[in-house]
C-alpha cells in the first residue's frame, strides 16, 4: 500500500493535483501496480495534515483519468494497463522536459549549449 508521508507539498500546484501527480509517479516508478489497494481518503489525509475533502477531489481526479477504481466495498485500487502507463509515461515526460526547457530560456542557455550538456552529463549518471 502506498505511503503519503514522503509526499513533500508545496504552494506552486493544488493539493490534491499534487497527490494525483505523486500517485502517477508511483506507477511510472514500479513502487505502486495494478490492484494494489490506496489507503483510505482519512488515512491520507491524516498523512498529509490536509482535510479529507482535498484527498477526495484527487480521488476524483484519479478515477476520472482512468488509474484508480473505487467500489464501495473493496476501497480504491489502482488500475494500469498498457495504455494507462504508456499515457502516464508520456504526461510526467513532457512536463518535465517543459519545465527544464523553461528553466533553460529563463537563464538565456541555446538550444546548442543545452545539448551539448545533456550530451556531457547524459552518461556520468
């Protein structure tokens, strides 16, 4: 089950925009899968010190897009297959590579320069 206690907050996004994002990242990451139950909304919320109301809207937000499925019953799971991944995969890549690019043009890096350091730094990781 995963753990909210490592989601850091921070004033920039909504909260619960936030959790969904912390959740896809999860699944991109392998750390969450499919049919893997989420604690409940009170339980993240208690995690997080947030009221419930804001984990229920990322509920929300995640049963919407598709990732997570709520039966009254069984609680929320996670649900991912090929076309989900592949969806979040692409969504995470673009946004981080957006805001790099933003990054690179605020301190006025060329194009050239930042392949040039991506092409340096690429293996040393």
């Amino acid at each position: 089950m995963l753990n909210f206690y490592d989601l850091k907050l921070n004033n920039k996004e909504p909260v619960y925009i936030q959790i969904a994002l912390y959740v896809k990242k999860q699944i991109l990451l392998k750390h969450a899968c499919s049919g893997e139950r989420l604690p409940s909304r009170r339980e993240i919320a208690t995690q997080l010190s947030i009221n419930p109301n804001t984990v229920q809207k990322a509920f929300k937000l995640m049963e919407d897009e598709g990732y997570v499925h709520t039966s009254g019953n069984t609680g929320s799971v996670i649900f991912v297959d090929e076309v989900i991944l592949s969806r979040i995969e692409d969504e995470l890549t673009q946004e981080m590579v957006r805001e790099f690019i933003e990054s690179a043009k605020e301190i006025h890096l060329s194009f050239k320069k930042v392949v040039d350091l991506i092409s340096e730094l690429w293996d040393k990781k």
